[in-house]
C-alpha cells in the first residue's frame, strides 16, 4: 500500500524549505525512522527521517528545489512492491499537486513557476473560509496585526488557502487585487547560457516578492555567458527582511570615533591572564557591553514602533544580536541579558555562538529576541558604513576598521588606536540628538575600560 511522505510542520511559522541533500533513490527499500531527506529552512538545516517503511516508489524532489508544507516529497510502497511495478501504476494516478522538477519549479506556497499551469492554479486559487477563523500561523498572525492588514481580505496561497507571511507582504505592497497566480512565463534556463539562448525567465512574484518582479529582466546572455542559481532559503529571509526594514524604517544614520588605545592595552594585559582559562577577552565583547551600558541609559533605542497600536514598545531586558559571517549568509544570534553577564562570560557567549552560525548549528530560537544588533566589519576594512535596522529593532551599530590615526593630545600629535563607529536607527523613535548622546555615552564607555566594567 502506497504511502506519502509530506513535508512535515517544522514549527516556527515556517512554511517551506529548500531540498540540499536526497539520501535515497527510487528503488530503495528504506526502514522507518530512516533519514532520507536533508532540508533548509529560513537558518537552519534539519535532517527528516521517513516515518515508514518499504520501497520507494516516487522521489518527487531534487536538490535545490523549494518545497512547501504539505508537498508529497516521497512515495513508499509499505508492502514492498518494487520501483518498476509502482511506476505502471503511478502512471494511472492522478499527478500531485507537487510536479516534478522537470515540470516546472515549486513557487512560495506551492504555487508552480513554469510546466503545467493547471496544478499551480488548483493550489493559488485554494480558497479559504472567510466566515470562521482564517487559517494563518501565529508569527504571520502577528506581523500582519503590525501592519494594519486584515487577514480576511488576503488572498492564501498555502496547502487548503492558508495564509502565508509571502501573501501578507504581497497584499502590503500590491493590496487586494493582486491574488497569487502561476506564472505564464517559461521556466528557468539551465544554469549557464550562452550567447544567443533563450531569454532567462523573470521573478515569480509569489516566490521572490521582494524582487521587483513586475519588471521583466533583460535577456543577459545575449551579452556573454550568463549561469542561474537557486536562491537559498538564508538569502530569502535575507532579502525579505532587508527589503521590509529599508521600505517601513526611516533610516538615519550617525557616525562618531572612539579612542580605544587605553582599551586595547587593557584587553591584551588581562586577555593573556584568562588566556590560561581558556578564555578570549575581543573587542566585540567590549562593545556589546558597552552597547549595553548606554542602553540602560537610553532605552529609547532598546524598543519597537507598533504602528497599528501608535504605541513604542519599550523592553526591559537587554538581548543583543551579533551578526556573523557565515559561509551560507549572515546569521544574527543573540546574546541574552547583557547587561548582567561580565566582559569574560560575554566573550565565551560571543565565540560558542559564532562558532554555530559558522557550523550552521544554531537554533532559529538563538536567532529571535534581539533588542539591538551589533555588526563588527572592521576585519574586513571600510571607512564608512550605514548599516541597515533589523525590523521591528530599532537601531543597529556597525563596528569599522580599528586604525592607528595621528590624534591631537595636549598639542602634540600622537598616535592612538581610533576605532570608527555607524549607529543607523530609526527616527520615528530616536531623535538625532538622542541619537548622537547615545553614540557618545559608547564612545564613554570603550575610552573608559574601568567605567564599563562597572556598567550595568
């Protein structure tokens, strides 16, 4: 008897993931509870293991394919048929809604890009009941209740018409009149084109809505050799926050110098005592503590704007974000309660969550929460940043190169280790000048190592 594996609720609100590894093949007997699928969500990796036994069937998924909640990846035979006798008869059945990659590619709520409209159309067009409650997860719930949408006017594009977070942000920017709809336009070209080839196909609204996808892209290959790539899951929870943060926040952004040579000399002194423990005393850890101090000191910039409720949301915890370079995109894990953990539990904080974003380890929970973010680029150069919020935060500071800089002191020009730093913050809540004290009250803190030690 033929039994579907779907893909499984993995929580969150999350509502589809991007296939990166397929550990079996058509024809292979698998065991229950045997891991058969390797998947990505918005940041993390999750490994899924079939609930069954038997003979696979039907493998309806391939690497780099994006999948919704719902879609039947995998068929199993639980009574052991074999893969050529189960093939006679899925050719009798009626197809799923998921298609194979050959037909076309799966869009955000399993609406298809390309191949036979007629299965994309029966999953955009699912409609859901307008007069009980509508079928939404609570985090899409929520961010639409911060945005003044009624959930009962959007159009659904999930399994049964439930309402994903990709519906709302088409609704925001498009309003009613635009349902999701499968794309007439014809699939992607293969991955390198040459000169001459067909056109590359243009952005499905439904699954890049932050791609600008009312405007056709010109046919690159017709200038050189082009080559096509599946945009991961990081770099669409990347691109859909960057876009809802520049288009909801009015962005202000303030520089200042912080004197750091007193600091630097007192982190190298001490660092090599806890060196012995283990321990790594970093700049990043000194300015998120520092960070911290001048938070409890302006907790305007430690809060969030409700628009729908005309309300600020002030927070009375101190939960920073550090972003990190990792090799699949940037991750933000936050450091909880800042402001009562010392410079050495900070930093061992600071370097086990490092470590995990670069692992790809981390939980989505060590990624939510944050009240303030932290970005340190200096390791890589630059003079100047204007970093961007992360939504609902309301301010960020980015961290430029450390530089020995000749500095005027008691009319002497001497040389000091000058640290540049960029806060971005949102001028609905931070005024410039609160803004500008803010930045100073940091500056305070890294010129002045003893008076952050004492910081709470």
């Amino acid at each position: 008897m033929a039994k579907e594996f779907r893909l499984p609720d993995l929580g969150e609100g999350i509502h589809e993931a991007q296939i990166i590894n397929v550990l079996v093949k058509e024809g292979d007997r698998v065991k229950e509870d045997q891991l058969v699928l390797e998947v990505e969500t918005d940041k993390a990796a999750v490994e899924l293991p079939v609930p069954f036994a038997g003979v696979i069937t039907k493998l309806n998924v391939q690497v780099g394919e994006t999948v919704s909640v719902g879609d039947v990846m995998i068929v199993v035979d639980g009574d052991g048929e074999t893969a050529p006798a189960a093939k006679t008869r899925e050719a009798a059945a009626p197809k799923v809604a998921t298609a194979p990659a050959s037909a076309g590619i799966m869009g955000r709520g399993g609406a298809q890009v390309g191949g036979d409209q007629g299965v994309g159309a029966m999953v955009a067009e699912a409609p859901h009941n307008r007069s009980g409650p509508v079928p939404a997860a609570p985090a899409v719930r929520r961010w639409a209740r911060e945005q003044a949408i009624d959930l009962r006017r959007v159009h659904g594009t999930g399994p049964g018409g439930r309402i994903v977070r990709e519906d709302v942000e088409r609704f925001k920017i498009a309003g009613p009149s635009a349902p999701a709809a499968p794309s007439s336009k014809p699939a992607a070209a293969p991955r390198t084109s040459a000169p001459g080839s067909a056109p590359a196909a243009t952005p499905d609204p439904v699954a890049a809505p932050w791609a600008g996808a009312d405007e056709p892209l010109p046919d690159f290959s017709q200038w050189g050799p082009i080559r096509r790539e599946k945009v991961t899951q990081i770099r669409k929870t990347i691109a859909r926050q960057m876009v809802r943060s520049w288009s909801t926040i009015p962005h202000v952004t303030h520089g200042d110098e912080a004197d750091v040579t007193d600091l630097e000399l007192f982190r190298k002194q001490h660092g090599e005592v806890l060196a012995d423990q283990g321990a790594r005393l970093t700049l990043t850890a000194f300015i998120v503590k520092a960070v911290a101090g001048a938070l409890s000191r302006f907790p305007m910039l430690n809060a969030s704007f409700d628009s729908a409720a005309s309300e600020i949301i002030y927070k009375d915890y101190t939960h920073i974000g550090v972003a990190v370079d990792s090799p699949r995109g940037l991750m933000v894990p936050v450091i909880r309660d800042v402001q009562t953990k010392g410079l050495l539990a900070i930093s061992q904080e600071l370097k086990e969550m490092a470590d995990k974003a670069r692992e790809f380890k981390l939980d989505i929970a060590q990624m939510r929460g944050g009240t303030f973010t932290v970005t340190n680029v200096g390791s890589l150069g630059g003079t100047v940043a204007t970093p961007m919020i992360n939504h609902p935060e309301v301010a960020i500071l980015a961290v430029g190169r450390l530089a020995l800089k000749p500095v005027v002191r008691n009319d002497e020009i001497v040389p000091r280790k000058i640290l540049p730093l960029f806060l971005s913050f949102d001028h609905r809540v931070v005024d410039g000048a609160d803004g500008a004290r803010f930045m100073r009250e940091v500056v305070s803190f890294l010129e002045n190592p003893l008076n952050l030690l004492l910081a709470s």
